[in-house]
C-alpha cells in the first residue's frame, strides 16, 4: 500500500501538470485556427482579387496556408513522437534491455557505462537533448514565420493598393524624387510583376509549346499578331500576383517546418561520421559547434546574396538600366485600367497557370540549413 500511495501522488501531480499543459497548447492552438493567411486583409476591405475566393473541389491544394496553424500542428506531431521514444526507453528498462547493454558494450579502448541505470540516464539524456533541439528548432523557424506573415501581409496590401489606382497614377508617382514608404512599397511591388509577366512573355521565343499550352488554357489565340498585348492586359485586368508570391513564400517556409525523411537521413548519418572522430579522433562535439556556425551563416549569407543582387537586376530592368536587349524584352507598359475582377477569374488563372509556374523551393539548400539549424540546436 505505500507503493500504491507514491505511485497515486506521482499520478495526482503528472496529471496536474499534463492538464496545465494541454491547456497551454489549446489556447495556442486556437490562436492558430484564428491566425494569418492571404486574403484576410481583401475579406475585411471588400476586395475579391482572388486571395479570398474559396477554390472548387479541385483545387484544395491552391489554398493558402497558415504558416502558424502550420508550425503548431507540427509541433505537436514532434511531441507525439518524444512521447513514442520515451515510451520506447521505458520498455527496454522493464525488460532489462539497459542491463544487456551493460554486458555487451564493455570497457575497451572507450570507457563505457558499468551497468543498466547508467545506460538508463544516457537514453533518458539523450531523449531529453531531442526535446530541447526540437523546442529550438521551433523557436527558429517561428522568426520565419513571423517574417513570410510580414512579407505575405505586405505583398496583399500592394495588391489592393494597386487595385485602387490606375496604371497612369502609378506612372506619375515613379517620376516623382520624393515618395512615401507605402508608395516605394507599391513601386517595387510593380516592378517585380512586371518582371514576371516579361518572363511568361519570353515563352513565346523561348519555348513555344508552353506558351500555346498556356494560351489555349486561357482561352486567347496564340498565333495572333497582338497575343503578347492582349496576355498582358489580361495579367494587369484578373492576374492576383500577390496570390503567387503568397503560395511562393508560404511553399518554402512549410518545407522548413516539416522536417523531411532526407533531413532525418541525413543526420544520421552526420552523427555516425561524428561518432567516428569521436572514437578515433577523441575530439568532442561541442569542439564541432562552431564549423556548425560557419555552415548556417554561410549558408543565411548566400541566400541574402542571390536575393538582393536578383532584386537589384529587377529593378535596373525595369527601370530600364539593363542590357539593351533585356530591355527590349520587357516591351510595352500594361495598358488596360478595368479594375472589374472576380474570383471566376482568379479562379481561370489558377487553372491555367498551375502545371507551368509551381512553387520552386531550393530544395537542396533548405536541407542543408534544415540539417545545420538542427545540428546547432542540439549541441545548444
């Protein structure tokens, strides 16, 4: 009965602290449901620029994403899977299979644990280790989150003010020295449409094929004289490319937060090459942290390159700085001012435009930060 009376109290206090938590998460999860995702903003402005038109049956897998509902659901999938791993460590403690490790695995050119509760506290450690690098992997990618939401919120907002003024207000205002944050914000929301619409235009020399593909989808005759006038006015009538640049972003951030099976592999395999210099080298993986270091910031430093000197050519093009013929490329302005959209539109763009312009990730470079961001969390 004293057994009993411990083991009852123990019950009591790690249901009390079970039921704090859960508590805690339900909250959090519930200012997930309630969290960000493009076409928030359009809803609560009247807008239907595509953003906040409920897609068909079909096309569930266009919906945007909440990068925060995202990253608590994954969250507690991790959990869930902590919870399998000590689960597992419990089994091999009643079945002795700590005290087999001990008769196994003795003292050689490695001092090794003399005996079963040792090798109890090195798995209860390590599982503990996985849960922090987990909590700080997390907090990580939560500042990503923070940012895409920022970015995302941004891109919706140029939308609706470009819906809100005429390609000639938006001429004007590019002549002008002085402009306002919010307009610089549109100027530079402008130039990067304009760019990727050239780029779709570009098909038409570059890749024919792809070009009728879309054409036809689109409903527009792809051999006649004025298709590249006529696709562009299109674009500047129904094309939501905040909607693309949404997707785009919210694409990259969910691959962080879910950590893939490469990823996974990949660290395994890290470990056993550490494992290695371990047992040759006697060198400790503390001593390896800052090479870790090295990687992520070379890694954050490359990226930030590739985005700005692409964001600066963008604007030197269309700005007409460019090379001659890069200029020539871009051809004339958008000339259609309707401002009459509807999600039926939207809703024809997405179709057209889905098997030609998915959501690159890169990928290798993401796995690698992913690999490296963990590694750096759990030496931490």
């Amino acid at each position: 009965y004293e057994y009993n009376f411990v083991e009852g109290m123990a019950t009591i206090s790690m249901l009390s602290l079970a039921l704090a938590f859960e508590l805690a998460w339900h909250r959090l999860a519930r200012a997930a449901e309630r969290s960000y995702h493009y076409g928030d903003q359009q809803e609560l402005e009247g807008f239907a620029l595509g953003g906040d038109c409920v897609p068909a049956e079909s096309d569930k897998t266009m919906r945007h994403g909440q990068l925060l509902k995202e990253l608590i659901t994954r969250a507690g999938v991790e959990f869930m899977i902590l919870g399998f791993l000590a689960f597992c460590i419990f089994i091999l403690n009643v079945s002795d299979g700590f005290q087999l490790c001990a008769r196994t695995f003795r003292d050689g050119d490695l001092h090794m644990p003399i005996d079963g509760s040792q090798w109890l506290h090195l798995a209860e450690f390590t599982h503990i280790e996985l849960f922090l690098a987990m909590l700080i992997y997390f907090a990580l990618t939560a500042t990503a989150v923070k940012g895409g939401v920022a970015k995302i919120k941004l891109w919706e907002r140029m939308q609706m003010l470009r819906m809100s003024t005429s390609g000639r207000e938006r001429r004007v205002l590019r002549r002008l020295s002085s402009l306002s944050a919010m307009h610089i914000d549109l100027q530079s929301y402008d130039d990067f449409r304009q760019y990727f619409v050239s780029g779709i235009v570009r098909w038409q020399k570059r890749d024919p094929a792809r070009f009728k593909d879309l054409m036809d989808r689109l409903g527009v005759d792809s051999m006649a004289d004025d298709v590249s006038l006529h696709f562009r006015e299109m674009v500047d009538k129904d094309f939501p490319f905040s909607a693309y640049l949404a997707l785009a972003v919210v694409s990259g951030i969910v691959d962080c937060i879910h950590i893939h099976c490469t990823t996974w592999v990949a660290v395994i395999i890290l470990f056993g090459f550490f494992a290695l210099i371990h047992y040759f080298l006697h060198i400790e993986l503390s001593l390896l942290s800052p090479s870790f270091m090295c990687v992520a910031v070379t890694l954050l430093a490359m990226m930030k390159v590739v985005v700005v000197r692409k964001q600066r050519y963008i604007e030197q093009q269309m700005r007409g700085v460019a090379t001659i013929e890069e200029v020539a490329s871009v051809g004339m302005t958008m000339s259609c001012e309707s401002r009459d959209t509807s999600c039926s539109d939207s809703s024809l763009w997405v179709k057209a435009l889905r098997p030609f312009l998915s959501i690159k990730v890169e990928i290798a470079m993401l796995r690698t930060l992913q690999v490296v961001l963990f590694l750096i969390s759990y030496v931490f």
